[in-house]
C-alpha cells in the first residue's frame, strides 16, 4: 500500500513554514502537494530571537509554534483535497533555536511541539531527528543527504546544494561513498544585512537584484574567507550561532548599499566553492540547487564561474520546486521511522553507526500504521472502554460485593 508523508520544514532563515505532501516507492517521489506559509512578521521577529528567550518564553513560543505548523498543515490539506485520516505521517524539522554539537555536552534544540501537532491534525507526527544523532557521537547535521543518496545518486559525479539560511552539499555517486556536510552561512548573511539595510522592511535581495548592481569588497571577502571553518574536515556542520553579524566590521556598514550586498553574495559563492575544492570526493558534473538561495541569480551566477566546468542547474529541472526538498525529505525520514528503517547517514554526520532517527507521537490512525488488526470480531483487539465516574463507581462497588461473598 503506497502511503502519503508530509513534511514540515522551517530553516535558520526563519521566514516561513515549508509543507510538501509526497508518496515513495521504488526510490521514486510522487509530489502531490507543496506550499510555502510565511510567518507574520512578529513572529518571525520572535524566532530569530529564541535563542535569547528566558525559559518561559521560549516554552511559549515552542507552543505556538506547535499550532502554527499544525493550523497550516490543515489548511494545506483541505486545499489539497485531502483527508488528514489519509496522511500516514508528518516529518516535522521545527525550528531550530540552537545547535552546539561541539559543546561540552554536544546538543541541539529544535522547537514547534509536535505533540500539539499530532492533537491538532490527529496525523502520526515523527519529530526531534536531531538529537539521536549527536546521542550517537555525530554532530546532528546534515541530515538530508540520506534523502540525496536514496534519491538523487548517478552514475557520474553529482553535487546536491542546499542553498538555506546555511549551505549544505552532498556528493553522490553510484558505486562512491556518498560524502556531504554543511559549507558554511548560506543566506543568513545576506538576509540580515537586506533586514537591517531596510530596517526591517525586506527580508532578502530579491534575485539577487541588489546585490547585482554592486562591486565586491575585495578586502573584507578575503578576511571572511579566513575563517578556521573552512579548513575543517567533514564530518561539520554549522549555523547562525557561528555565522552572525558578529563576524561583520562596524565600519562595514558604512559601505554603499548595494557593495555590502555584492561582497555577502560572492562570500556565499565562495564558501561553496571552496569546500569543492578542498573535499569534493570525485569529479562533479552537475550541481544541482535547491533552497531560497536558488532564487538568487546573482550567487547562481558567482556559483557557475567558480565551478566551471561543471553545469549549475535548479532542482526544478527534476519536477521539485526549490523551496520543497527538505520538506519532502523530512516528510521521508518520518515514514522510515514509522517502519523503523534507518534515516541517516552516519558517515555524514559523524554518527557511531545507524539509527532510526526522531520521537513518535501517535495519532488516530498509529496502531494501523503499525500493524495491529483493526477492531471488531475478526481482530485481536477488543473495543477498550473508558468508564465515567459513576460507572466506575458501581464497578467498585460489584467488586467489593463479590469479594465478600
């Protein structure tokens, strides 16, 4: 029986809820839906400071969170034509506020409750990937190129670009081991110089058109390019903690516009290449892009001349919208866990060998889902009754009659 996975994805970029709707069979993907819901602007504002919320706060807004990403699951479904009794499970990412696999104690938070989820839309919800990974030694990240391996592999070498509010790359290749980690900031440069430039009214450099009428810092691109990260070997992973305007000179801002722009941009372009240069496994042909970052030509451009040969195209060439990958990825992990079928990869990650990532919160149809015959006479379970207090009572009541007798 082909099942239906939904995915629930919010980036670092924190703009927005991704939803995709997809069946998988045979190593195929049939999307059936796909939707993107911004976040009203308070909100947003709220998310990119979680970090820096006290305990309560940050309890709250996982919360609402929690009701956002289920309202909006409904009404994607009901646009769709769909049943949420159809819908085998959600894979929910949530919102990640900090990721610290190299702390003391390595750890990771995402937040968006899905136990709220579940209650909401009544859909089996698999959530929390993260955490098992780093419980197994790995740093939690990146987890999509499992998806990229089981999915998008060829007979010559291929590179799959996330372009988020980080870049990650997986390497893929039939026959070669599959090798992928994060490159470094992706959009979160870019989108906070765009926010404060505009004081709040944009939030990106919308095809890169700003960005395109500027000249590029030379001086500054090449301090950021100093950065110990690059130098690094996978398995890494990263994120707006470590990519921030912290690592921007004040003076810096006094640039033109559109040159702090030019200079974020190519960094980006940079960074990506770079990690090409210093870890690409094999020789790559094709660069496939997918994320915000894909939207904008002018990085798509800098991406091109610093990876020829190889051809750069859009994931859209293979029928995925360019905002849609990680959703449907995660809608994928949460059907492995359902099955109890690994969902990472450990050489990816750093992980001590393989899990089956994420926590279960069970929904109407969960007992189904895993096997156990359907109530009534010809199944093994009986219909489990619920006594109100009154009834309960008079139960007592017979038993303590027949025990003294």
């Amino acid at each position: 029986m082909t099942q239906l996975a939904l995915g629930l994805m919010s980036g670092t970029s924190a703009d927005g809820l991704s939803i995709a709707l997809a069946s998988f069979k045979n190593k195929k993907i049939q999307l059936k839906g796909y939707a993107e819901f911004p976040y009203p602007k308070p909100l947003a504002e709220i998310i990119r400071l979680a970090a820096s919320l006290p305990a309560s706060a940050l309890s709250q807004l996982n919360f609402s969170l929690g009701h956002f990403f289920a309202d909006k699951t409904l009404a994607f479904l009901k646009k769709e034509g769909v049943s949420p009794a159809k819908v085998s499970v959600i894979g929910s990412h949530g919102q990640t506020v900090y990721h610290g696999p190299r702390d003391r104690t390595p750890n990771t938070l995402q937040i968006a409750e899905p136990a709220v989820i579940a209650e909401k839309t009544g859909i089996t919800v698999v959530a929390d990937f993260r955490p098992r990974d780093i419980a197994a030694g790995g740093e939690g990240a990146p987890l999509v190129p499992f998806f990229d391996q089981t999915f998008f592999s060829s007979s010559s070498g291929r590179a799959l670009q996330n372009i988020g509010g980080i870049a990650n790359v997986t390497f893929v290749k039939k026959g070669a081991r599959t090798l992928a980690f994060d490159n470094g900031p992706g959009n979160t440069l870019l989108d906070h110089a765009v926010r404060r430039l505009t004081r709040g009214n944009k939030d990106y450099d919308h095809a890169g058109a700003w960005a395109r009428r500027g000249q590029i810092i030379r001086p500054l691109a090449k301090r950021l390019a100093q950065h110990p990260y690059f130098k690094k070997r996978p398995p890494k992973s990263t994120g707006p903690e470590l990519w921030n305007e912290t690592l921007l000179p004040a003076g810096f801002w006094k640039e033109r516009p559109e040159d702090i722009l030019a200079t974020l941009t190519y960094f980006t372009a940079w960074a990506i290449a770079d990690s090409y240069k210093l870890f690409a496994p094999f020789q790559i042909k094709e660069i496939v892009v997918s994320g915000g970052g894909a939207l904008n030509l002018c990085l798509l451009d800098h991406l091109s001349r610093l990876l020829a040969p190889a051809r750069v195209v859009s994931i859209e060439k293979y029928g995925v919208p360019v905002q849609a990958k990680e959703p449907l990825a995660f809608a994928y992990f949460g059907l492995c866990a359902l099955q109890g079928k690994i969902n990472h990869l450990p050489a990816a990650t750093g992980a001590q060998g393989s899990r089956v990532l994420g926590k279960i919160i069970p929904g109407n149809t969960y007992l189904s889902l895993r096997g156990v015959p359907p109530k009534g006479r010809r199944g093994n379970l009986r219909k489990t009754e619920i006594a109100s207090p009154a009834r309960q009572a008079r139960n007592d009541g017979r038993r303590r009659l027949h025990a003294a007798a």
